[in-house]
C-alpha cells in the first residue's frame, strides 16, 4: 500500500522579516540639512556647518558699508569670529550610550513583524533630530556677541528665528 503525504508549506511572516533584514545591509539613516525634493538646502547647511565648526570671515569694505547702511554702525574689525557651536557632535557625544539601546529596540521591531526596514530607520532618525532639537535648546554654547545680542535682541545662539530647529530632518537610504 502506499500512502500519499502533501505538505503545506505555511509563512507566518518569516519570509517578509528576512526581506526587511536584507534591506538593512547598506540602509542608513542620514541626519541633516536637505531641503526640498531631497537636495541640500546648501544655504542652511553651510550656516549649520558654520555654527558647528565655527568660522573667521574677513571683513571687507562691502561688508563695513552694508552694516552702516543697514544697522547703522561701522564694522571697525578687521575679522569676525565666530565660536564653534557643535550641536551634532555635542548630540553624538552625549548620547553615545543610547544609541546601541535604540538600534536593538529597531532591529527586534523588524524581528517581530512591527515595523518594516525603512520604519526602523525613520523612527531611529526621528529620535535623532530630536536629540539634536533638544541639543540646540539647551547646549551650552559659547553665547552670542555683544553686536549680536544687540541686532537679535538675543544672547542665545542657534534659536533666534528657529531656522535650525525646523531645517534639521533625517531621510533613509538604501543600496
């Protein structure tokens, strides 16, 4: 007699969770300034790296001109300084020991079926520019010049007009 045995080959969700994990080798979350349609916002970007890496800009004759013309005072130095303020490096170095926490929170997310790759990715640099927001709020930067404080009416730098705040975004990549 011989008997006839047929199996059903049934994936509760295994095949799918492989999928996801694969997307991951090479994926990233990138942190920054990137404007609309996905290009650099080069303007706040290059602002952004100033304020993080700190500048020294030679003051030109146009430059003393246009500050007398439009603040009403002549830039007597001859360079403007201005201090490293590292709000991405300072968010990274505080931060250090969250990071393998909240990248083991997305990977067992992707593990149990919760979130897809690019979801892990996006709530991981959601967190960060929030980090990062938070850093801006409250880092203990060098403060602004006297100068400044008097055209912002402001002695806290990065927060004046917010344009840093509401720049920074996070986007996902993948191979």
């Amino acid at each position: 007699m011989t008997m006839s045995v047929q199996v059903e080959e049934i994936d509760r969700g295994w095949n799918k969770i492989q999928r996801e994990l694969k997307k991951l080798n090479g994926g990233y979350t990138a942190i920054g300034f990137f404007g609309s349609g996905g290009k650099p916002d080069t303007d706040l970007a290059a602002r952004a790296a100033v304020q993080e890496l700190g500048a020294i800009i030679k003051v030109t004759r146009k430059m003393r001109f246009y500050f007398l013309y439009h603040f009403g005072f002549m830039l007597k130095k001859s360079h403007i300084i201005i201090p490293k303020r590292p709000f991405m490096k300072q968010t990274f170095a505080k931060n250090k020991s969250k990071i393998n926490n909240q990248l083991d929170k997305e990977y067992d997310s992707i593990i149990t079926g919760k979130h897809s790759a690019k979801k892990a990715l996006s709530r991981i640099g959601e967190w960060w520019v929030g980090l990062t927001k938070l850093t801006i709020l409250k880092g203990g930067f060098t403060p602004n010049a006297p100068i400044t404080i008097k055209l912002k009416r402001s002695s806290r730098p990065l927060v004046n007009s917010n344009e840093m705040m509401k720049g920074i975004e996070h986007r996902e990549f993948f191979k």
